[in-house]
C-alpha cells in the first residue's frame, strides 16, 4: 500500500506544483509538500479502494519496471492537468504586458508573483488579484475535484496519450488567450487611437516634441481605464476560469 500511496501523491503533488495558485513562489517550498501529502493520505482510502495498484499488469510491488513507470506515468498527468489551469494565468500575464506596452507603463516594473520574472505594476495587481480570487471563490477545491475526477478518466496504470495531450493542450491554449484578449482588448484599442491620435498631432505640430508631452497623458488615461473596467476584467476573467475548472474543459 505504500507504493500505492506514493504513487497517488506523484499524480496529486505534480498537478499542484504547476497548477495556479498553488504553484506561486511566494509560497514556501514545504508548505507545498505538506498539502500535498495532507491531500494524498486523505484522498488514498477512496482512491486506491484498499487494493493495490498495477501498471501495464504488473502489480506495483512486483518489479521496480512496474513501479518507476507507474511513477513517471503518473507524475507527467498530473503535470499536465495543472499546467493547463496554468495556461489562463500564463496568457492573462502575457497580455497584460502588451495592455501595458499600449498605455505606456511598460519601464515600471513590479515585483514577481507567481513567475522569476517581474511583470509591469497593473500585470501583477491584476495577475496577484486573479490568484488570490481563486482562493477566496473556493476554486482550488474545483482543481483538487478534478484531480480526483481525473482517476475515473485516467486510472492509474494509463499512460498518457501525446496526441490526445497535444490536442487538449492547443485547445485550452487557444481558449486561454482569447479569454485575455477579450479582457485586455480596451486596452489596445486605446492605445492605437491614442498614439494615432498623437502621431497624427506631431505631424500637424512638428515644432514640439509630441511624443515626450504625451507620456503622462496617455499613462492617466491608461491607468483611468483600468479604474472604470478592472471589475469586468477581473470578473470575467474568474468566470471563464471557473467555467474550466467546474467542467475541466
């Protein structure tokens, strides 16, 4: 039953490693394990039904084969599951960088939240608001929900199938970024009406150095936008993530 068990926890640790939320840096290293075996020895009465795993026929316990692909096995699903809740976080970051390249606040750089990376200052209050929404909407209960739904579709034992996992993968990648396109898009619009407008402005005016004045008129009215729509974005950013993680697809 330990392998058994020590398998369970490279499915369920592996999914939270790089799951969002529970992937942060910000959260310390042990924390992480913690929760992990906290869930693997709760979950392992349900899961395993008090038998022992096999992989490829082979019990667990007979061969170290059976047991090193169990767990290779194993820990690449469940990477995989929480990459793809990843993916919605990975995309709104990126757009946000491009809503802020558009509003001018591209140089201000915050400080990193979930990657190594720093992000500008309205990609990591908008990106640290999202992550600590899913915790406070009870979303990380869905993603562990889906771990454990995951075993009905994906028995251990079962390897995963590339093409299928390319598949998904470019699926919720498409998904993902046109949900962040759809959050960031007043963003862009605005940016290219208002560098239009202030090159069109050079032009007529070629004397005066347009594009120096109009700095920190179009960073106030990015930063006026963002006031007036942050609510939506956040909003529908939440739902479309929540929508994911309620139906895993």
């Amino acid at each position: 039953m330990i392998a058994s068990i020590f398998v369970l926890f490279c499915r369920i640790g592996a999914c939270l490693m790089t799951t969002a939320g529970f992937s942060s840096q910000r959260i310390p290293t042990r924390i992480k394990l913690f929760v992990a075996l906290t869930l693997t020895l709760a979950l392992a009465p349900t899961l395993t039904g008090g038998k022992p795993f096999a992989f490829d026929g082979h019990p667990l316990t007979d061969s170290l084969g059976a047991l090193g692909g169990a767990i290779f096995s194993e820990t690449l699903i469940g990477g995989f599951i929480g990459l793809l809740g990843r993916l919605f976080f990975l995309a709104l970051e990126t757009m946000m960088m491009a809503a802020s390249m558009n509003i001018g606040m591209t140089n201000p750089l915050g400080a990193p939240i979930d990657e190594s990376e720093s992000l500008p200052a309205i990609g990591v209050l908008v990106s640290a608001g999202a992550t600590c929404l899913i915790f406070i909407m009870g979303l990380h209960w869905e993603l562990i929900r889906g771990v454990v739904a995951s075993y009905a579709v994906m028995p251990v034992g079962t390897v995963l199938r590339p093409q299928t996992a390319l598949i998904t993968f470019s699926d919720t990648l498409a998904r993902t970024f046109v949900s962040a396109m759809r959050i960031t898009s007043p963003f862009i619009v605005f940016g290219v009406v208002a560098n239009f407008a202030v090159g069109l402005l050079n032009r007529l005016t070629p004397q005066i150095q347009v594009y120096f004045i109009s700095g920190p008129f179009l960073i106030t009215g990015g930063l006026f936008l963002l006031y007036l729509i942050s609510n939506t974005m956040v909003t529908a950013f939440m739902a479309d993530f929540a929508d994911w993680a309620v139906r895993g697809n």
